[in-house]
C-alpha cells in the first residue's frame, strides 16, 4: 500500500512538473518571438538594415515612420521637425520612430519622479540643466526644452541620449507590451 501511495505520489510530483517546465519553454519561445518580431530599423556594419517579422534586409529606400520621422538608407534621420541626425553603429530605431538604447553608456532618464544621469553606466541624480548636442536642455526636475523653444515634461522611464534622441529600452518596451496583454 505505501508503494503504491508514493507511485501515485511521485506520478502527480512528476506530471506537475513536466507541466511547469512546458509552460516555462511555451513563455521562453513567446520572449523570443516578441523579441525577434519587433520590427525596426538599424545602422549595422555601416550599412542600413531593417528587421521584419524577425528576418533581417538591406534597406533600400526610404521610409517614413509612424511620428514622421523620415529614416533614409544611408543612415540620415530626418524628423518631424526638421532636424537631422546620423544613425551610429548599433542604433536601432522601432516603427513608431523612437530610438531604442543598446548598451548606451551616457543618458538622461526620468526615474520614480527624478531625473538621473547615466555616465559610463554609473547613475547619479542630476542637479543641474545639462545641455544635449542638438541643442536641446534638459532640467533637473525633467523639463525639456528643445532648440525651437518647443517644451514637455518627461514622464517616468523616459530616456534622452546625448544627441537629444528620446529612446525607450526594449526591456522596458516588452514589459510594457506584457502588461497591455493582461488587461
């Protein structure tokens, strides 16, 4: 009798198992996917790629994301406002034209109500304006002001490079995405 009880035991444990750890690859491979089909553009070896339903192509013309932003092949980004930049090695910009961090070691973040500066990946509190390359200037209590005057308020998890480039993270992005699914 006791055999018995602890096959049936030992079975139960055993399916119980197999079941968490199926779930546990099914949410895995979903990460994965997500991750791959992000659909986006990126300077990669110098040369202008766009990654499509997770496969990777030259990108051959132009394309005009979903703020207006204008990204062209040889790297040049054009947004709504007129203002230009270079996309840099490693740059990756999503469809709805908000570029996405990638190992970025210097950046200005709205963190739980204060703006934080990152510099080589060590993050302090800012306590001063400090003045983007673009021009912009962003406030220590998250104000931005952009070199046409034009003004806004950074929300928490906003991030700004160097270059005055709003970006958001992807981590953040699918946490975001995850959460929408539960609602």
């Amino acid at each position: 009798m006791k055999k018995i009880i602890m096959f049936l035991v030992t079975a139960i444990f055993s399916i119980g198992m197999m079941a968490q750890e199926k779930e546990m690859q099914k949410k895995t491979m979903q990460d994965t996917k997500m991750m791959q089909m992000e659909d986006h553009v990126k300077m990669k070896d110098g040369k202008m790629m766009m990654v499509k339903d997770g496969k990777m192509m030259m990108m051959d013309k132009e394309m005009t994301m979903e703020n207006g932003t204008m990204v062209y092949p040889n790297g040049m980004v054009k947004m709504k406002d007129g203002k230009t930049m270079m996309m840099k090695n490693g740059d990756k910009m999503d469809m709805h034209g908000m570029m996405m961090m990638h190992q970025m070691k210097n950046y200005v973040k709205m963190k739980d109500g204060k703006m934080m500066m990152v510099k080589d990946g060590k993050m302090m509190e800012m306590d001063k304006e400090m003045t983007m390359s673009n021009g912009t200037v962003v406030s220590p209590n998250g104000m931005v002001k952009m070199k046409d005057g034009k003004t806004m308020m950074m929300k928490n998890g906003d991030k700004m490079d160097m270059d005055g480039m709003m970006m958001h993270d992807m981590k953040d992005h699918k946490m975001k995405m995850d959460k929408m699914e539960m609602e």
